[in-house]
C-alpha cells in the first residue's frame, strides 16, 4: 500500500478524476434541434471521466443525446489506430465566443466508454 508520502501516490485531483486539457480530434454523431441524423467533426478542447466539452456548427437541444468517437492520441494508443467510444447527453449550451455560426457544447456522459481499433485498416 502506498503512503501519502511516496511520489508515485495519487493525488487528491486524480483520485477525483482525470481531466485531459488536449486537442483530440472527435466525431459527433447524434440528431440535431430538428430531428435529422448527422455527423460532424470537431475538436475537443475538454475532456474528464464525466464529461467533454468541444464547438460544433449542428444546432442541438439541451438533453439531445449525442456519440462520440475519440481519435486517441498514438501515446495513449500504443501507436496504434484506437478510439474511444462513448455516449452523452447535451447539459451545456454556449454561444461561440468568437464564431456566431458555432457553439460551445457540454456533454455529460452517461455510458461506459469502448475503445475499438478503427475498422477501416
């Protein structure tokens, strides 16, 4: 068991959760305000163990329920092909502070996550 003063012991923020401040490329798969499927690729700027956060152009409600396909990085990957799969629901929306056309979306997941190698290799 380790103490609270070996280096390699978790930290009061990473036994809460690990939050991930990176770029990851992600596609959004889900209904829109009006009903219709789509997909759109985006860019996540915020990501913990309960949630994301990201811009998108697709106009969606609060509660929508939304997937997301996560490139992962080739670090956490094993320099592999791998994403990560989960599904969320709409909990935040932002108008875009610099682009009317898109908006700041706050997803709370609500399922276990799934990380496949991507089928098309």
């Amino acid at each position: 068991m380790l103490s609270k003063s070996t280096p390699s012991s978790p930290t009061r923020a990473e036994r809460k959760g690990q939050v991930f401040n990176l770029p990851l490329p992600t596609l959004i798969s889900g209904q829109d305000a009006t009903g219709r499927a789509f997909q759109e690729r985006t860019v996540l700027f915020y990501i913990s163990d309960h949630g994301a956060s990201f811009n998108m152009v697709n106009v969606v409600a609060l509660g929508a329920k939304l997937k997301l396909t996560i490139d992962l990085p080739p670090a956490l990957a094993e320099s592999r092909d791998l994403k990560l799969v989960i599904n969320g629901r709409v909990a935040l929306i932002e108008a875009h502070a610099s682009s009317p056309t898109r908006q700041r979306v706050s997803l709370r997941f609500e399922s276990r996550y799934i990380i496949q190698a991507d089928e098309r290799y």
